[in-house]
C-alpha cells in the first residue's frame, strides 16, 4: 500500500523536501515553479526522483554551465535564477 500526499501550493512543497533533508533544494520560487509543473503532470511525489532530475541555477552558474543550444529550456524566475530539466 502506498500512503499519498497532497501538496497545495510551493510553501507544501517545499515542506515535503524538507521533511527528506532536501528543503533547501531549491529557491521558494524554485518551488512555486515546481509545483506548477507537478501539479500540471499530475504525478506522485518522488523528492529524491525531482532532486536528481530538476536544477535550479544562479546565473553566473548557468552561464558556465548550460550550452548555449540548451539555454531556451530553461525557465528565468523571477529571482533571477534560471531551473530546468537535466539531460
């Protein structure tokens, strides 16, 4: 049997990596982006499954990290950072 969770909002979110050790993951508008994604995919949660699927990036980072053929999939917050699938 598996036990669900219902998340409402990126404050939720954010509670749920939390309670993994991983609350800091992302910034609050990391999740807020998050939880819209989720929410629209209309998946279970798997914290450590978006933890190793999903990065959110400061823009110096991206600059040096991200090509520049792979920048357009990533989405700008509005902090300014830039998240995004990995490959």
């Amino acid at each position: 049997m598996a036990i669900t969770r219902t998340v409402d909002n990126g404050d939720e979110l954010q509670q749920a990596f939390h309670e993994y050790g991983r609350g800091d993951q992302f910034s609050n508008d990391g999740f807020d982006w998050l939880f819209d994604i989720l929410d629209e995919m209309e998946t279970e949660l798997d914290v450590i499954g978006v933890c190793c699927d999903v990065t959110e990036y400061d823009p110096d980072e991206f600059n040096k990290q991200i090509p520049d053929d792979r920048q357009e999939e990533f989405t700008e917050l509005i902090n300014g950072n830039y998240i995004g699938w990995n490959i």
